[in-house]
C-alpha cells in the first residue's frame, strides 16, 4: 500500500506541473512518453512482436502530434496499415496503432482544440469515478445487486459501477460548469463517466484474454501504464466528439 501511495503521490506531481506549465509542447512530450510506453503494453497483450521499423512508424507519427495530434492519429493508421500491405506482415501489427495510439492522440488532441481547463475536467471526472466506484464496491457489493457487473472482471460490482457513475458525473458536472453551462457539463461528464467504466472493462479483458494481471510494471503498485490510463482511452474520444456537437 506504501509504495501504491508514493506512486500515485509521484503521478499527481507530475500532472500538477505539467498542468500549471500547461505548456503544449511539455504536455505533447508527456503524452509522447505515455503513447511510447503504452504502445509496447498493447504489444505485448496482442502479443504483436515489435521491431525497430514499427517504432520507426510510432516516431514518425508522434512527430507530427506536435503539429496536430488528430492528423498524427489518422497518419499513424494510415502508415502502419500501408507498411504491412506493402511487405505483408501480419494484420495484428495494426492493434496497437488502433488502442491505445489512436485514443491517446484524441486525448491530446481534446487539449489541443480546448485547452488545459478541459483535459482536467476530464481527468477529475474519470478519476472520481474510479474512486467512487472502488470505495462504493468495497461497502456495498453484492448488498442490492446479488450478481457482479459482468464475468469478464468478477470483482467489479453493480453497486459499485453506479456508484462511480454517480459520483463522478456529480463531481464532474459541477468542475465542466466552471467553464460550460452546468446542464451540458453534467450531461457531457455522465455519458464520460459512463464510458470510462467500459474503457477500464476493455483493458480487463486485454489482460483476461493475454493471461495477465497487469498490462505492465513500470508504476510500483500500480502496474502498467495502461492500467492507469484505461478509462481515458474510451472517454475522451467521446468527451471530444461531445464538446464539437
């Protein structure tokens, strides 16, 4: 637990600095250094066998998220699949410019078009449901609901997914109403909410599927970056699409 809470002490550090620079260029090698990490995670649960050429095509991309991230995604996809067509490589190459390449440039790219205010949003309103869903789970699991959330993660309770959702699209609402009116915020952090929990399911799954317990072990009592990032992958392409409607 000691080494779970220095973790997450040097995670929000981090973010704090990054947020109060909030400077794109630091922000962009930030998430540059997230993609590079989270990208091998991915390859190791599509079990994709990486070479010197596929993180050639990954630094290429992340070159161009510094000029504009929804380009680099689009291009990322783009190259990869042209690079196994041409040489015919196996298919599953693709998967990790799909999750998590694609995701974390849309994330990026919610900062690119609307600025820091809104990537915090978003973070607060995934976290708290991460939270919130945790400690209502811990007391309350199996209390109204008498089946689990779903097989593909047993511990995941009914009361404890609506518990997240409550209270993170509450807290949420409330933080986006600084900066969009409160009914569109709190709508907008309930469907983010709602999502993040289905982005947290996808990477259990992952981790199901490739006999794992964890996507990685570069955060002590954490696991991999993925494992910290999951909920985002899902809701911020959406929170994305949401703010452009």
């Amino acid at each position: 637990m000691k080494e779970r809470i220095i973790t997450a002490m040097g995670i929000l550090a981090v973010l704090l600095i990054v947020a109060v620079i909030d400077n794109y260029y630091l922000t962009g090698f930030l998430f540059a250094i997230i993609c590079i990490i989270g990208f091998y995670e991915a390859a190791r649960l599509f079990n994709v066998n990486l070479d010197e050429k596929i993180y050639g095509i990954l630094g290429i991309s992340l070159l161009f998220s510094f000029v504009n991230p929804f380009f680099a995604g689009v291009f990322g996809v783009i190259l990869i699949a042209s690079y196994v067509a041409y040489f015919q490589k196996e298919i599953n190459l693709i998967t990790p410019f799909i999750y998590p390449f694609v995701p974390l440039m849309l994330f990026y790219g919610l900062y690119f078009k609307y600025g820091m205010n809104t990537a915090i949003w978003l973070i607060v309103t995934v976290a708290l449901t991460d939270s919130f869903a945790y400690f209502t789970g811990k007391n309350f699991a199996r209390k109204f609901f008498k089946n689990g959330f779903c097989l593909t993660s047993p511990n995941k309770s009914w009361e404890g997914v609506i518990g997240g959702i409550i209270g993170g699209s509450i807290v949420g609402g409330i933080v986006g109403s600084f900066y969009y009116p409160f009914f569109i915020a709190f709508g907008i952090s309930v469907v983010v909410s709602i999502v993040s929990i289905f982005g947290d399911l996808f990477e259990s799954f992952l981790k199901r599927r490739a006999g794992v317990k964890d996507s990685g072990n570069i955060l002590p009592g954490h696991g991999g970056i993925l494992d910290r990032i999951d909920g985002y992958l899902f809701s911020a392409p959406v929170m994305l699409v949401m703010l452009g409607i």
